[in-house]
C-alpha cells in the first residue's frame, strides 16, 4: 500500500514538474511539438506524445504546435 502511494505521489510531482519545465519552455519562445492521431471519418483523436506538453500549451494559453497523423481508410498502416 505505501509503495502504491509512493507511486502516486511520484507521479503527481513528476508530472507538475513536466508541465512546469514545458511552460517555461513555451514562455521563452520555443515551441515543442505535440504528435496527434486521429482515424479518418473520426472525432476521436489520440495523443502519441506530448501529454505534459499539451497541458503546459493550455497553461499559458498558447496555440500548440500540433503534428497530426490522419490514418485514411484503405490505407495499410505497418508500424
């Protein structure tokens, strides 16, 4: 159980420290990219890499700098 708290609580200031470093980041000009994808047809979009960053983007209340993947149908994704 105190491992399992330990965790948690790991991953909360973990977390926060993330969006703070991305925050200050995007506060000094630079722009990091957020990768996005998303099923054509769908509304659903999924999130590859950048969650942290993502939420520093809202933080500061700056456009993000989004790469979205859009997979059409019919084509043959091989990862």
């Amino acid at each position: 159980m105190l491992l399992a708290y330990a965790y948690d609580l790991f991953q909360k200031i973990s977390n926060s420290n993330r969006i703070e470093h991305y925050s200050m980041i995007i506060k000094n000009g630079q722009r990091p990219q957020i990768l996005i994808l998303k099923t054509e047809g769908s509304e659903v979009e999924f999130t590859l890499d950048g969650h942290h960053k993502l939420n520093a983007y809202n933080k500061t209340t700056t456009n993000a700098n989004i790469v979205r993947i859009t997979k059409y149908k019919g084509m043959i994704l091989d990862l």
